[in-house]
C-alpha cells in the first residue's frame, strides 16, 4: 500500500494544503516551521490507524502531544474559530476526520475508519525521529507511562518496532543486500539484550549503544528494522533529518539505500535540510525510480504555507537549501577575489 495525498484545512500552520505523492520517495525541504514533520506525522499516525485498536485521532494528540491531549490545540491559531479538516487517500481507502478549538481531547468527527482498516490491514509503518532514541531505550515506555517523562509515540513505536525480532534462521537474500552495505559503514550487528541495545563488531565483546557516535548508531537502527522485518515490500518509511550526526562521507550510500528500499516496495517519506542528500538521491536515481520533491514555503502575505513539486531538486522554484549552496559560492568567489 501506498500513501497517495493528503490534504488540509487550518491545522497547526496550514491554512489548505493539498499534495500528491509518489509511491517511491518523496523529500520533504523548507525551512524550519513550515510543517514538514507534521505532514509526515499525520500520515504516519493515519498508517497506524490500519490497525483495528489504533484510533487515527488519539493517535495523532500521541504523536504531537499537544497540551493534555486535546486536539483542539492543532488548529491553525490564527483561525481560532475555524474547523480544522484532515483527509488521507491511499491507494485503497482514505480517512477524514474534522475538529474545532471545541473539540474534547481527540473526539474529533472520523470518517471512514472502519473501511481504512480493513483495506489497510497488516500495513507495517516506522517513523524515525531526527534525534536518535534506542540508546534511552530501556523502561522508557513505562517511564513515559507513569509520566515521569514525556515522549511521544514516535519514540515509543519505533522502540517498539527495533525490539521486535522475527527473523530467526538464515537471513532472505532481500535482507543481505542491506545488511552487508550498513554493516561495513557501523561495523556490527544490533543486539538487544533485556530491553537494551548494543552494538557487536565482529567478534569484539558488545558495546552499549550509548558509547557508539550518534551517526553510526542511526545506521544501526536502519540496519536493525531491516533486519528484523519491519522495512519489506508495502511498508512505509518516515525519516525526520536521517543525515543529522552522519558522517558526510557516508551520504552517498544513504541516498542509495532510501532508492534501493523503494525499488523493492518501501514508500518513503524524509524531510531534510541537507543540500548533499537530496543532491545525492537526485544524481543516485534510475529512470525507472519514483522520486519527487516536495517544498514547503510561505506565501507574500507571510502566512500561508504553499508546497511546491518537482521531479528534480534543482527543478523547485522555491528551494532554501539550492540558495544557500549558490549563496555560499559566490561569498567564496568574493573571498578568492579580495
């Protein structure tokens, strides 16, 4: 199954918002605030919503947490009066629901959820936060659940999803493909001990996940969900930022990996700030990959978020990050001249 639009009405900072997907990858750029990480959080949370004990507005109050879980905060601000209306179309079903600053926790108005589910049903879907969670994995849903501290479910699910091990026996030849590459960039195997990650090079003794660099602990979260089953064809992959703590030098081979997962079926979503990875993916494509690029810009009036597509990075009109690489060439040409 793939996601094939979303679309919006006065939610959080969107005024309408209407954007086609592409079943291969799709990357997400613009500025900070302009909404990247709540669209691929609503379609995220509609993705769990498949599952017949996930209800798809509870689930969106515990993905972006809004103050004591009431929906009513993610209307646009300045439209307070307004109803806020969200609509998913896959490729089988879609889902809607609507809300109002009146709206009690997430009693929001749902529409077709029964059907969405049963068109849906065993969709697998992952969402990896910018900032890496594992090596805080331990209690750390029992600790949120006593409300000592505060996650939201996109933590707590991808934890979730590392722990799970369904892949006993001898790895499919669509799994070594992956783990071989990863393997090399964080050199070793993911091990999960007692609710604890570990990190196991070769045959060195297991080191805590917590005493790995940030960046190869990232590679090794890939490696792990690959692993154990959870990225395989009809999947759905959200990354938020996958090149922050990377080592630069390994860029190319992500930008390889997100095109080979959609190659074998994985739709997937990334929102990015890096000129390198989106460069990369662009030059990395084949004729027959499903790339598109999705910018995320304020209009003259300095409220109203717009989304621009292209098929080519270097094809989107409104692009910071393109501006800012030719900005920083030109200063370095000043520079040279002086």
């Amino acid at each position: 199954m793939a996601v094939k639009k979303i679309q919006l009405e006065n939610f959080t900072v969107f005024k309408k918002l209407d954007i086609d997907f592409e079943a291969g990858v799709n990357v997400f750029i613009g500025e900070n605030g302009l909404g990247k990480t709540h669209v691929m959080k609503l379609l995220y949370s509609a993705c769990q919503a498949a599952k017949h004990d996930v209800s798809f507005p509870q689930k969106i109050v515990r993905v972006f947490w809004p103050d004591k879980f009431g929906i009513q905060r993610l209307v646009k601000r300045k439209n307070m009066g307004g109803t806020a209306q969200v609509r998913v179309v896959s490729e089988r079903s879609y889902i809607s629901m609507s809300f109002t600053t009146k709206t009690k926790k997430w009693d929001a108005d749902v529409k077709n959820e029964e059907t969405w589910e049963k068109q849906n049903q065993g969709l697998e879907s992952v969402f990896i936060p910018a900032k890496e969670i594992l090596s805080n994995a331990y209690n750390l849903r029992e600790a949120t659940a006593k409300g000592n501290v505060e996650f939201d479910d996109t933590y707590l699910d991808l934890i979730a999803s590392a722990r799970v091990d369904i892949s006993a026996g001898k790895d499919t030849e669509y799994r070594k493909k992956y783990l071989e590459i990863l393997q090399k960039i964080n050199e070793g195997k993911v091990r999960v001990v007692e609710d604890r990650f570990y990190l196991k090079p070769g045959t060195q003794a297991k080191i805590e996940f917590n005493l790995v660099a940030e960046g190869i602990r990232k590679i090794a979260l890939l490696w792990q969900l690959i692993k154990n089953g959870t990225l395989e064809n009809g999947s759905i992959l959200f990354w938020d930022e996958p090149e922050a703590n990377i080592n630069p030098i390994h860029i190319p081979v992500l930008a390889e990996m997100l095109l080979m997962l959609q190659r074998d079926g994985v739709q997937v979503f990334i929102s990015t700030h890096d000129y390198f990875l989106s460069k990369y993916i662009e030059v990395k494509k084949k004729e027959t990959d499903k790339v598109a690029y999705y910018s995320f810009y304020r209009g003259e009036d300095e409220e109203t978020v717009s989304c621009e597509k292209a098929e080519q990075f270097s094809a989107l009109k409104n692009n910071t990050i393109l501006s800012t690489f030719r900005q920083l060439y030109r200063d370095e040409v000043e520079v040279a001249m002086r």
